[in-house]
C-alpha cells in the first residue's frame, strides 16, 4: 500500500518559522474617508442635487402677482455590484501543522484588503467615468466626464511658457485648485482638498520643483521627509488607483472635494469563517461587499494628465 499523499501546500513550512506573515499589499481604502459615505439598500444607489434656481426677480409693479417657478434638479445613480473573496483550508491541515498556527487572521486581513482595493478602484472610475442620470422624462441618460472644462491638459505649464508634455507640476496643482474654487461662484471653500497621483509623480515634484522643497511655500520639509502630504491647501497622496495609459503613458490623477463624490455600500465589506460539510468539514474564509459610487458634482472633481516619461 503506497504512503497518504497528504498535499499540504509548499509555504507551509516549520523549519524556519512557526507562524506567517503577509506580503505587502494595500489593506484600508485610501478613499473611503475622502468622500461622502452612504448606506442603503436596494438595486442602485443614487444622489439628488437641485438645480441652480437663478437670480432673483426685481419687483416693478404694485399688488402684482409672483411668478413661481418650478424646482428642478438632477438625480444621478449606479446600480451596485457585488464582490467576494473566498478562501479553503482543509480540516487536516492544523493537525498535520503540528505547532504551526494556521494564518487565520493574516488571511482574512489580506482578504479586506482585496475588498478595499477594489473599492478604491471603483471609485475612481466613479469619479473620472461617465454617470448616468436621470433625463428628466422617465428615462436615463449618460454623462461623460467633462475635458474640457474640468481637466487639466498633459501640457499645461503657466501662462507665457511653451506649452510640453510634463508630469505634475505645482502650476498643475494650482490651475486644477482655481477649476474647483471657479465653481463655488465666490464662496469660501470650505471643504478638504484631495490629490490622489503616482508614485512617480510626487517623486518628480520631490526633484524637481523648488517650491515643494523650499520652506516659503511648505511649512513641512519635504525632502526631508520625502513626502507632500500637503501643499496650496492640497493634501497630496500616492495612490494605486491611478491609472495610467499603456498607449501615451499618461496618468489620470484626480483633485476633488469630498462632497463631490459619493460612495454607497449596499452591504459593508465584511469577513467570516465558516465549516463546510460538503468540503468534508474544509474552514472557509469568506468575505465580501456590495458597492456603488457617483459623481455628483461635476465641478468638484478635476482630472490632472502627468506623463510618466522620464
């Protein structure tokens, strides 16, 4: 009679150590507290807005009659999807471990984070994809996302210089900031400021541009600390989300206001073990979510073009 195969898999190994440790990946949602958050229910989930109702009407007459005007507004919505991460563990493999601990918790820590990403990854797309909104006649329409007006060019430098393909630059940051200031219409801005880019381009701004490093323009020392977590009333983060186009090697970095974008979870991400008897009693890890987002103001999120071209 030939020996029991018990086909443990290979990382499970005691000569070195007795417990596992994960490899390094993204485990929280770099967005989630950076936009709106809402919960609910059902098959989509939606945003209203009112409309601009205008300027106020002079009265000229006397005993005249008001004129009422309807309230108009827009409702925006994406329907939610679902997501799951699901891992097996044999009911023999504790035992055959001997004194090796199972990595219970270390798998369902990478498991939420699995969530997390793609929650982030939904989100951006939210913010820099088209929306669908509600047409105003019981039908639905899609909006894209608007280039011309709220997207900074891959060229633009300041005003008077000879327009080049760059990364992010300070005169980027700006002109992006002015878009969203521009659409408060005089108010103050109230809200926090957020830059989700690449690795590579807050590395550039780190070499290259003099008023990151220099302390008139940053009361944080920046080379110093190798880092921009905040600069012109930005906070500026590296985030994997960002995508970046294989064809011109252009990333989409984003600026937005919190109230600009909004994250629905139908369900929150969630992990649970359980036995499965029909797996002759194999532990399960099992998490995951339901989740949606909408951009629901235009103007409170501007698209940054950086060429990562050395």
């Amino acid at each position: 009679m030939s020996g029991t195969n018990h086909n443990l898999p290979a990382f499970f190994t005691s000569e070195y150590e007795g417990n596992f440790s994960n490899e390094w990946r993204q485990r929280f949602s770099k967005w989630r507290s950076k936009v709106t958050v809402r919960k609910g229910g059902g098959e989509r989930f939606s945003t209203n807005e009112l409309a601009d109702i205008g300027s106020a009407q002079e009265i000229t007459d006397r005993l005249g009659s008001q004129t009422l005007e309807e309230l108009t507004g827009k409702k925006r919505f994406a329907n939610y999807s679902k997501w799951e991460k699901a891992l097996g563990i044999d009911k023999w493999d504790e035992i055959l471990l001997g004194e090796i601990a199972l990595p219970k918790s270390e798998a369902m820590e990478q498991q939420m984070g699995s969530l997390n990403q793609k929650i982030d990854q939904i989100v951006y797309a939210a913010a820099t994809g088209s929306v669908t909104e509600d047409d105003g006649s019981g039908g639905t329409q899609t909006v894209a996302f608007d280039t011309s007006n709220q997207q900074v060019a891959v060229n633009y430098i300041q005003p008077g210089g000879t327009p080049a393909n760059v990364g992010l630059t300070t005169d980027k940051i700006v002109n992006a900031l002015g878009k969203i200031k521009t659409s408060l219409k005089g108010e103050p801005l109230t809200e926090p400021v957020y830059l989700f880019a690449t690795q590579h381009d807050i590395d550039t701004l780190l070499q290259t541009d003099s008023q990151i490093a220099s302390l008139d323009t940053n009361a944080r020392r920046a080379l110093m600390d190798a880092d921009i977590p905040f600069w012109a009333g930005v906070n500026i983060m590296y985030s994997p989300s960002v995508t970046v186009d294989s064809a011109t090697d252009f990333a989409n970095c984003v600026m937005w206001v919190p109230s600009a974008i909004h994250l629905g979870f139908g369900q929150e991400p969630q992990v649970k073990a359980d036995v499965l008897p029909t797996k002759r009693y194999a532990l399960q890890l099992y998490a995951d979510a339901m989740v949606a987002a909408v951009r629901k103001k235009d103007p409170g999120v501007i698209s940054i073009l950086t060429d990562q071209s050395p």
